[in-house]
C-alpha cells in the first residue's frame, strides 16, 4: 500500500467507522530526539490501524516515551504509569482493552525494573528497537508481555515505514530530522551512552531523502538532531568523507528548505567544516547551542569534558570570527561532585564572558551506573539550590540584555501558526524566540521581514515591514 492511500484510508475510516479505529496516546518526555522519535512510532502504528489521541481516556494504547537523564525525569514516569494503570482498569470494567507501553529511555535503561514494578505494564521498547513496536504491539493484543531492549543488529530506519506526509503537513512547517543517534563521550555524569547506545551516523542518502520528503509536504525549517549532532559523519560522493558542515550545505540544496538548524553539539567536535558552514551558508541560523556545564577545569576534568574552559573561550571566538552575529545557548550542572565555592564562580565568570540568549541549567543529578553517581564530596541539595539560582539570574539577565537589544532591529521570521489572540499571528526568528505579530503578514510557511518593537516575557513583538 503507498502513503497516500494507506492516510487517505485510515482518515476515511476514522469519519465512516470511528468504533473500528483503535487510538493511541503518546506522551513524550524528556529531549527533542524523544519527539522525534514519538513521531515515528506513531507514524508506524498508522500502517496497523492507529490514529493519535490527544488524551489517554480514549486511547486503545498508551505510549510513554520516557526520560532519564535526571532523577526526576525517571520518577515522574512511574507516577505517571500508576494514573494509566487506573485508566485501564476503569476501561476495562465497560469492557475496552487498553495497552501500556513504556519507550523511550527509562524502558532501555530500567526495562526489567518496570516489567517487575508495574505489572499493568505490557509493552517496554528502547529507543533503539522502536521499529520492532507494530509486532510488539500484536503480541501484546494476543496477551503476552513483551521487553523489547536488546540493541537491534538492523538498521531502526531502514525498517520504519516513510514519512507519512498527512502526518507531517500536520506538523507544521518546522520539522526535526535525526541524523544522528547514541554517544562514545561517557561523560560521567551522564546515562545517554547507555540508554541509546554507541554513536551511530546515518547514511547521507538516507537523511537527503527524508529531507526531501519535508520538504515535499511543505517543511520550511529543519533541526537536524543528534546526541552528539556534529561528530555525525558519512560518505560523500566518491567516498570521502564527510561531516556535518557538508551535510548542511548539501541540504541547503533542497528547493523549499529555507532555514537548517543543528542541535546538540559537544564543543569537541566543532570542526573547521562546521565553522565554514556558518560563515557560507545563510539557511544556516546564527544559533548554536553548545553546552559547556561548568566553566572551572578541575570538574571539567572529572566530568570527562575533555576540554578546558580556555578551549571553549577560544572555540567561541573562532565561530563569532566567521559568524558574528551568532546566537550562543548552552546547558550547565552545578552542583557536580566535588565542586567548590570557587569552581561555580568560575562557571559564573565564564557564562559572563560569552554571554549566552538562552540556557538550561541543572542540579547535579547521581544516576545510578554512571561515575559521578560514586564520586566522593557530594555537594549539599541547598548549596546546589543556591548556586543553581544564583546562576539562572544571571542567564535570565542575559537573556533580557540579549532581547532588549533587538527592539527596533530589522530581522525576519518564519510564519508558523495564528496566535493566542484575535487576528494576531506566531513566527519563528533566527534565535528561536516566537515573535507575534498584530497582523497576518503573509501565509503559513513564508518568510517575512519584520521589525521588533518590544519584548514579552518569553516573545518578541513586531510588525511586518
Ligand atoms: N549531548 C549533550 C547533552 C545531552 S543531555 C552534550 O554533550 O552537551 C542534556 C543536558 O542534561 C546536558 O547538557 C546536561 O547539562 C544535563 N544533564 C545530563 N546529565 C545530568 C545529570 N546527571 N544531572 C544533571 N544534569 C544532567
Ligand atoms: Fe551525555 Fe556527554 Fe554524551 Fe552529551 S557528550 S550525551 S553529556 S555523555
Ligand atoms: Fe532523556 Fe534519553 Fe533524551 S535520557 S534527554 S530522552 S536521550
């Protein structure tokens, strides 16, 4: 069956026969690969039948795609299941079936825990298995229990069904595009090399079609995802390689796509190539996020950043010497084992120096199996609460400074949706930011010149010019 019969046919029979339509649930945690990811399953499922559900109520299967990169990532999960779990049994007494399924990061990296704590549980797939999800889910209706966490020897990607394009016209004009998966940094604080396993690239031809495919169904931005997005690597033609900043430029090419973005980069692996991207090409936004977590060399060296905070000044110079006007986010943990009073100035000192417009901070979380979790001189919860506040005023400063310098700046913005209020509508800027406008300044997916007249709490206001 092709794509456009297989969506005509399920949304045919959602109007005809909606009792036949069996509905599934999906609630996604954690980072922008997890909603990727949510995406492909539920796109998979579509081919058996499934339509998305907005609330679990209504919905034949429940899908959490979990996170587990802090504590309270993994701990909102199991509060979660026992809510579900209460929902399937009041289901069952009016005689409907309802499935639980747990993917996602938690599933790969507690699998068993759950099939022993949550026993209303019958579906746990890891991220790298979620091709597997339509057969598990067969199984399941048969009555078994089915753990699916053992890293697939087959290529997930090839085995997922296309892109349907209902599904992602539905989506909107900004899409993400995973194109790289998994990490071999064993930072030591961090799980995600266990929960999703060895770096693994995707294959150039691979990625040009599903960006073309974006494309087709009117995708105007694309955020190309990865652990590590920029050690992504793969055979150009003639079989050289190459890195992520010719991927860019070989994306750039698609007609139709007219903003490329990346995310998240280790400073690492910030090539000359990647550089050169951003100095040539002007699809690619002058936004970068890349995280350095602490600015003091001593934990940066305990956390196996394998770089020193001079490294990261020098980096950011780099950049700004071939992209000036660029845009830096990051992400910080404090709190780290071992960090002293001086260690977090340090870290104050060094987000002083760069700047950032946007950020995400962190207490240090232990997570069982990494090796921070059995560092000694773990820090006091409300030394690392202080620090963490102290910390985020001085981001949220720099994030208003950075905001407040645009107004009465020309920039433009991708239309994306109408707004909150009548007759206003949202775009996106180069940074990220929704900017509103007071009028509709052209349709859904163009690109429009605009002049920003003041900040919001989380926007910017303009007018079309
Ligand atoms: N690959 C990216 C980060 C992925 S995890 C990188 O190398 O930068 C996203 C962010 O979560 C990290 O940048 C870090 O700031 C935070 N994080 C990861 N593990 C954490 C932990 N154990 N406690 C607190 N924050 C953590
Ligand atoms: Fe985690 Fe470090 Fe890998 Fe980022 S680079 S995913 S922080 S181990
Ligand atoms: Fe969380 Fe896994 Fe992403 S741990 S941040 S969902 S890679």
């Amino acid at each position: 069956m092709n794509e456009t019969n297989l969506s005509g046919g399920l949304e045919a029979l959602v109007q005809q026969r909606p009792d036949a339509v069996k509905r599934v649930f999906v609630k996604t945690y954690g980072c922008q690969m997890n909603v990727y990811d949510s995406q492909r399953m539920t796109d998979a499922l579509a081919a058996d039948g499934y339509v998305a559900t907005d609330t679990p109520d209504d919905a034949d299967l429940v899908l959490l795609n979990t996170c587990h990169i802090r504590e309270k990532a993994a701990e909102k999960v199991y509060s979660e299941l026992g809510r579900i779990r209460r929902i399937k049994a009041e289901r069952a007494k009016a005689g409907r079936e309802t499935l639980i399924g747990v993917a996602g990061c938690v599933a790969q990296a507690e699998g068993e825990e759950i099939m022993r704590r949550a026993p209303a549980v019958d579906i746990v797939i890891g991220p790298q298995t979620y091709h597997r999800l339509p057969d598990a889910v067969r199984r399941a209706r048969a009555g078994n229990r089915v753990l699916e966490t053992d890293y697939a020897l087959e290529d997930k990607f090839e085995h997922l069904p296309q892109l349907r394009e209902a599904s992602v016209r539905g989506r909107g004009v900004t899409a993400f595009l995973t194109v790289q998966e998994g990490c071999d940094k064993f930072c030591t604080f961090c799980v995600v090399p266990y929960t999703r396993g060895s770096e693994v690239s995707r294959p150039v031809a691979q990625i040009v079609a599903e960006a073309e495919r974006l494309a087709h169904a009117g995708v105007r931005e694309i955020t190309l995802l990865g652990q590590n997005v920029n050690a992504w690597h793969g055979e150009g033609p003639g079989g050289r390689r190459w890195g992520l900043g010719e991927l860019l430029f070989r994306l750039a090419e698609i007609p139709g796509i007219a903003r490329l973005r990346y995310t998240t980069s280790h400073p690492r692996d910030m090539d000359d190539g990647l550089i050169a991207a951003h100095r040539d090409l002007d699809v690619l936004m002058p936004y970068l996020h890349l995280p350095i977590q602490s600015g003091s060399d001593r934990i940066l060296k305990a956390m196996n950043r394998r770089h020193t905070a001079d490294d990261y000044m020098r980096l950011i110079d780099r950049i700004r010497a071939a992209r000036p006007d660029i845009a830096l986010s990051g992400d910080f943990i404090v709190g780290f084992p071992g960090e002293t009073d001086d260690d977090f100035e340090d870290t104050l000192r060094i987000v002083r120096d760069v700047t950032f417009v946007q950020a995400f901070s962190f207490k240090y979380s232990p997570r069982p199996g990494t090796p921070g979790a059995d560092m000694e001189f773990h820090v006091d919860e409300g030394v690392k609460s202080e620090r963490l506040q102290r910390l985020q005023a001085l981001l949220t400063e720099q994030q208003g400074d950075f905001a407040a310098g645009l107004v009465g700046r020309l920039t433009n913005v991708l239309i994306e949706k109408p707004g909150r209020s009548h007759g206003q509508w949202v775009g996106r800027s180069p940074w990220l930011m929704p900017v509103i406008l007071d009028e509709k300044p052209g349709e859904i997916g163009d690109i429009v010149d605009v002049r920003i007249m003041r900040t919001g709490a989380n926007s910017l206001f303009a007018q079309a010019v």
